[in-house]
C-alpha cells in the first residue's frame, strides 16, 4: 500500500483528488495539509511514501515543501500537482528534489500512474511541459533581481523594496533596469509579469 500525503491550500481540489486516489487498490491517502509549511511534520507523523504538492499555497510554496522534505523526511518522495504549468517551475521543482511534476487537469488513471512512478523512485514530468522547460532554459535573472521581482509583485513601491532588501533605491533601480532588459519587457510590472510567468519567481 502506498502511503500520500496532499497538501493544496483548495479543500475542494485536495478532497477530490483524495477520492479520486482512494478509488485506487494500492493508495492510500494518510494525512491532507493546506499549508506548505504542514507538509514535513503531516508526512512524518503519518509516514506518507509520497507527497502530491501544490505550487502555490500559503507558508510555504510547494517547491519549498519538497526542498523541506528532502532535507528532512527523505523517504517521503515529493509530486507536484499543479494548476500551474509554467516551465520555470518544473526545473525549480526537480531542482529541490520533486520526482515528478503533473498538471492538476491529468486524468485519473495517469495521475495514478504517476503516484506509482514516483513512489518507486522513477521520475515523472508532463512531456508537454519537460519540452518547453528544456526550450524555456534557466532563469536569466539574479538572485537581487529576482528578490526586487518578488517584493514589487506584492504590491511594494521602489522605496519600500529598497527598505525591505537593505538596498539603496538607486541600486533597486539598477537591478529593476537589469531585469527590464534580460525579460524584454517594457517597465518593471511587465518584466514582473513576465518572470511570473515563466516560473523565475519561485523556490
């Protein structure tokens, strides 16, 4: 029998997914989480075999979750299940230590599979997706560039960034020109946008 763990902030997806996995001769659903900072202690304290993670959840994001898990429940091997299906985010994924990245609209039955995969240490990701995080390639941005990123998305203005990050608001502005240039966007939100998008903004 193989033990899961589902973590995803949405009662309604994380219930359905359950069902639908309990169906499942050989699955078992141990323990259900809405937070990703949940996820370590739920999958020791019920001895998950394999964790089905979403991206983006409150406390910690679904990337974190599988670094976490790595780190400190080894055996628990960690599954993404997502809406979103940027390609940034399967190479942040597989970069923690995540065996497998699915999108959240696979059927069943290859949801199944993918469980069983993962759970015998096989490595799965969407094809559609493995493809375009391949042709997508590493994200171009900096880690200040990509810390600046973040906090503008939640809404800071350039002074607030730079007094969040300890940075002068000239420098916020060199690296917010920076990562302009490297997305091809027009003006920071776009750029923001853009790194979104394409999964630079997580992990």
């Amino acid at each position: 029998m193989i033990r899961l763990l589902l973590a995803d902030d949405q009662a309604l997806v994380r219930g359905a997914i359950a069902s639908l996995l309990d169906l499942e001769p050989d699955l078992l659903v141990v323990a259900q989480v809405g937070r990703g900072d949940e996820v370590l202690e739920a999958a020791r304290s019920s001895q998950a075999d394999v964790a089905l993670l979403d991206v983006e959840m409150p406390g910690l994001d679904g990337i974190g979750a599988a670094r976490a898990l790595r780190s400190g429940f080894p055996s628990c091997r960690a599954l993404i299940v997502t809406t979103f299906g940027r390609p940034g985010y399967v190479r942040l994924a597989l970069e923690a230590g995540a065996s497998g990245f699915i999108v959240k609209d696979t059927p069943s039955g290859q949801l199944a599979d993918a469980v069983r995969r993962v759970a015998s240490g096989q490595r799965v990701v969407d094809p559609a997706l493995a493809a375009e995080s391949l042709a997508a390639g590493p994200s171009p941005l900096s880690s200040r560039e990509t810390d600046v990123l973040v906090s503008l998305r939640q809404g800071n203005s350039s002074a607030e960034v730079a007094s969040l990050l300890h940075l002068s608001e000239g420098t916020v502005r060199n690296h917010l020109s920076s990562a302009i240039g490297k997305t091809g966007a027009r003006n920071a939100g776009e750029a923001a946008r853009i790194a979104a998008e394409n999964g630079w903004l997580l992990g």
